[in-house]
C-alpha cells in the first residue's frame, strides 16, 4: 500500500474539536460532515485536498475527544495519511481500527514542508519528500495491529476470527 | 517485577499472571459505555460488520446525554437509532431523557462501576471510573461496537507515571484545581499513552467528588486512564449503590513507574486553564483583568452534588454581574433533584442563574450557552480548544465551581477565596 500527494502542515496538539467541531456532529452522513474537516483553522482545507494527500503535524495529533468522526473526515477527505511527531491514544486506535494510515516520525515530521509532495510506502514506513529528496523512515506497527489493518479494520479481524 | 495497581486489573481481565508495559493483550470487559454521539457510529459498525448478538445485554450502558432533550432533528435521529438498539437487544442500562445525566456521572451514582473492573467508554472522558480503582478508557465508536459484540478490546498495557500526592488541599481548592495544575505542570501530552497512577496520603483527605473531577481529566494530560487507590472513603461512596462484589487490586510495592511527579496538596491555589489548551494554567488571582460574558458550572468533570453545593454557597442572597450569563447544569437528575430540594436552584435563579437540566450540552458547544465571536467564558469543563464552545475567536477559560462562581460575581476571572 502506497500513497502520494501534497502535504497540508499542522501545529501541535490539533484537537479533534477543531478536525471536526462537535456542532457538527449531529450530522450522520460521512461526505456532509466531512465538508467540516478543519474549518476552524483551515478554512480551505476541505476545497484545496485532493486524493491521497498527505497531513503532516507535530506533538500529540488528535488530542481530546473519542470522536471517531475526526479519523473519519480526514479519510472521507481523501488524505492517504497523516505523519505526526506523535498521535493521541484514542485518535492512534480509532485511526487503525477505520483503516486511516497514519505514521509516527518526528524528523519526517519536523522537515517535510506544506505544500511538498510526498510519498509513504506502509509496508516498508519510508516516507520520501519528493520535493527535497529527503527519505525518512518511521516505526512500522506491532504485528497485532498489522494483523488488524490487513484484515481490513478491526471489526472485519474479528469477523476473521469468528 | 511488580505491576501497577492498572497493569494487576489488565493482567487479572486478559487471564495472565503478569503483564509488562508495552504488551498487547486482549482483556474481557466488564462493561461497555457509549452515548448519543458515539453509539449511533458504533450501531453502524456493529450491522455493518454483520454480528446479530451483544456479549451480555447487562453489561452495556448507553447514556443519551451530550444533545438531550434533542436539540434539533438530527440529534433525536441520534436519539433514535441508540434507544432502538438498546431496545433490539434488550440492553438494560439505557438512560433517556428523565433518567439520564452525564454520562460519567450517572454510572458511578447508580452503581455501575465497582473497584477492580476493567471497561472502556465510547466517550473521551470514561477514565473518571479509575476514581472508584476501576480501569476504565475512552475507546471509540468501532471499539465500542467490538466490545458490544464479544466483550473484549485489545489493549497495549501502560506505563505508569505516580503522582504522589502530600498535605491537604486548602478550603475552596478542590479536585478541579489539582487537576489543572497537574496538566500545567506536565502538559496535555505529559502522559501520552500512559497511566496517571495516584497516590500517597494526600490521597486519603480527598473526596469523592474531587476523585472523580481529578480521574476525569487525566485524558486532558494524553493518558490512557487515571486511578486512585481503593480506601474508606471509596468503601463509604459504593455502600448501597454497587449491588455486586468487586476486587481490590493495589499497586506493587516494587511496582516500576516511568516518572514519578508529587504535588503537596497544600500549596495550591486556584487555578485557570487559559484557551486555548488545559495546559496554559494560570492562578485564578492573576485574571482580574479579564472580563467575562459568561459562566458554566456543570459538566461530567464538575456537575456532582458537593459542585453544586460550592456555588450555592458563593451565589446564595448574592446577584451575578450585570452582563454575565450564569448557567448551572447538575450532572444528573438525582443532583438535580436535589439542588430544588435543598433549595439551590432557587438560590440560583435568584442569583440571576439559568438551571438546566442534566445536557453535556455547552461543555462540547453542543447547545445550551454557545459564545459569540470574541466572548469569554469560565467554565467548569474540560476542555478549552479552538471553538470548543461555539465561535472560533470566543475564549474558554476552565476553572473550579468556586472560581466559576466568584467570577459570576464580579464579571471577570475571580480568586474564589474572599467569597466564602
């Protein structure tokens, strides 16, 4: 699995509440929530991403809320992944349990540049910024959860199991 | 090598002798929680993935809390796609409008939660149960949904960071103020993935109320849950609610923590997260500058009886500045109930107060006291993000009951201590 695309940067500590504010979140449907994707600090994220673009952030990336709705939108926007210095637990589990690629690398993280293009390979955890020629490479998930991301989500590993 | 009082419980659910911080492991849940936000998700997960049974109908709680009694029609959709799952399976635990509160301050109350047991919430805030030496996580909606299914979710077992509590809390510092001024001193992710394990004798002089207020907001610091050890005065709030019997587990004395931080109780002061992180801690004496548009008192972090009862005593035969909107919100009916019996709530409306019913409602900027462009609010709640509580620019600054009521009073950020 692969993706490839320009990289939107992001600050530390990006909260769920402003990946998908909670006056949304009466909103059942995927693609009309995920109109809201970052509207609070990033107005035009939501008309500027495009198919497997990539999220780069800093420290702590998903802090706050359980809402499963803020991997979601990110995924609905289309963002083939999300590189931070580091995730919060809740968005680390929710991103993997709905099939979000998301990786760990804080040089990656540090240096790679909005606006660059970018390359991740999920197999192997390079991360290649095209722009600067610069590769890096992240810590590849524990087996037990590749096990869950190659069974497609958790619910269907379990259905696996069952 | 000795296990934390959290790694015992994990260990104890995944049926091992030992667990090491880092293992992943498969623990049984002893009870599953979601909420009108959370559990229409898992709904769909749970049909969409084909299971057509829960793991035990009695071992699943689902509180209609965060936009109730409906705000608008998307959110009695909500209502409706979790009160009609509750009814297909025949879940026992729903709590709808009129017996609902806040979620994680109905569970404790009626008895849900015991020392010992091992649950996961889909709702960020499910650690306020390690209050009562439960292990207890916020997980999201396709967690919840496997955990209905077959009572098991995977975890990586924690490190541990101990904060040793020493002294006593002076009068009019509470839980709350602890708790802030835990997250100022590590920051929001000081304990990323980790277990906030608290403990020493300051432990024994707190109440209840300040436990779970302290527990609540252990994910505001990145942890995985936060616990307290089980003494009298946990024994004395379970007496009459929890109906079966539970285990107590201690830490180890040789127990390996990753950090060790100790606060003595008795050198703090009131304490205001200014926006827009719980980390940007400030004495509630440095803000006399800041003036306010309105107030929150409520909320699963502090809308317990002994918070309703701190701002009762500030706002009693007092009027709140002219300008400011005061918004109370006891944390359950039973609360609720009891602030109109002991005669709060008039008190409250005298003061110039709205008294709300149990909602999480502005906490999440749900509905029910949603700020304006640049307004400001001090509030009981947890979180002061971006936008948390309505327009991107308004401003959340969190706080105690106390300081939340002596800032009514004045109409700006107010040290609650001369107000008593």
């Amino acid at each position: 699995m692969n993706t490839k695309g320009t990289v939107f940067k992001y600050a530390d500590n990006i909260d769920t509440d402003v990946i998908i504010p909670a006056r949304h979140l009466n909103i059942q449907d995927a693609k009309e929530l995920a109109a809201h994707c970052m509207e609070d600090i990033d107005a035009s994220f939501v008309t500027a991403v495009k198919p497997g673009d990539v999220i780069v952030a800093g420290w702590n990336f998903g802090c706050g809320s359980s809402r499963e709705h803020a991997p979601l939108v990110i995924k609905t926007n289309g963002v083939g992944c999300v590189i931070a210095k580091s995730f919060a637990r809740i968005f680390y589990r929710n991103a993997i349990n709905i099939g979000l690629p998301i990786l760990e690398c804080e040089q990656a993280a540090e240096e790679i540049a909005a606006g660059d293009t970018v390359s991740v390979n999920f197999d192997t955890g390079e991360i290649v910024d095209e722009t600067t020629g610069k590769s890096y490479r992240a810590e590849p998930f524990p087996e037990f959860i590749q096990k869950i991301i190659r069974a497609g989500g958790l619910l269907a590993s379990l259905r696996k199991e069952a | 090598m000795g296990m934390t009082m959290t790694q015992k419980i994990l260990a104890a659910h995944a049926g091992l002798p030992s667990v090491r911080a880092g293992d992943l492991i498969e623990a049984k849940l002893d009870l599953v929680l979601g909420n009108d936000v959370t559990t229409p998700v898992a709904v769909g997960v749970f049909d969409e993935a084909g299971f057509d049974s829960v793991f035990d109908p009695e071992k699943i709680a689902i509180v209609l809390d965060h936009y109730t009694p409906c705000k608008d029609i998307k959110s009695a959709e909500l209502c409706k796609t979790a009160r009609n799952f509750a009814k297909r399976f025949g879940i026992t635990h729903l709590y709808d409008v009129g017996q609902a509160g806040i979620e994680h301050a109905l569970l404790p109350e009626k008895g849900l939660v015991a020392p010992g047991e091992c649950m996961v919430g889909a709702d960020s805030h499910t650690c306020t149960y390690g209050a009562l030496g439960a292990f207890s996580t916020g997980v999201g909606s396709t967690d919840m949904a496997a955990g209905m299914a077959v009572g098991e979710n995977w975890f990586k077992v924690p490190a541990a960071i101990r904060v040793t509590l020493t002294g006593t809390l002076p009068p009019y510092v509470s839980g709350k103020d602890v708790i802030l001024h835990l997250i100022g001193e590590i920051g929001v992710d000081g304990a990323l993935y980790r277990s906030l394990e608290f403990a020493g004798e300051g432990v024994a002089a707190l109440s209840m109320d300040d436990r779970f207020t302290i527990a609540n907001m252990a994910i505001e610091a990145g942890a995985k849950n936060g616990i307290f050890p089980v003494d009298g005065v946990t024994d004395a709030y379970l007496k009459g609610r929890s109906k079966r019997p539970w285990t107590v587990y201690e830490a180890d004395p040789d127990a390996v923590y990753a950090e060790t931080v100790t606060i003595d109780l008795s050198t703090l002061e009131s304490t205001v997260s200014y926006p827009h992180l719980p980390e940007n801690t400030h004495p509630a004496n440095d803000g006399k500058d800041i003036a306010i548009d309105q107030i929150v008192i409520g909320s699963c972090t502090n809308g317990r009886l002994s918070d309703m009862e701190t701002a009762y005593r500030i706002l009693k035969g007092k009027k709140i500045a002219d300008g400011v909107r005061g918004i109370i919100i006891p944390g359950t009916m039973a609360i609720y109930r009891e602030c109109v019996v002991r005669g709060w709530t008039t008190a409250f409306i005298d003061a110039g107060c709205i008294v709300s019913t149990p909602t999480c409602g502005p906490c999440l900027g749900g509905y029910m006291g949603i700020l304006a462009d640049g307004e400001r609010c001090v509030s009981t709640t947890n979180r002061n993000f971006v936008g948390r509580m309505g327009a991107k620019t308004s401003e959340v600054y969190l706080a105690s009951p106390a300081t939340a009521a002596a800032s009514a009073l004045t109409g700006r950020i107010t040290d609650p201590e001369p107000y008593l």
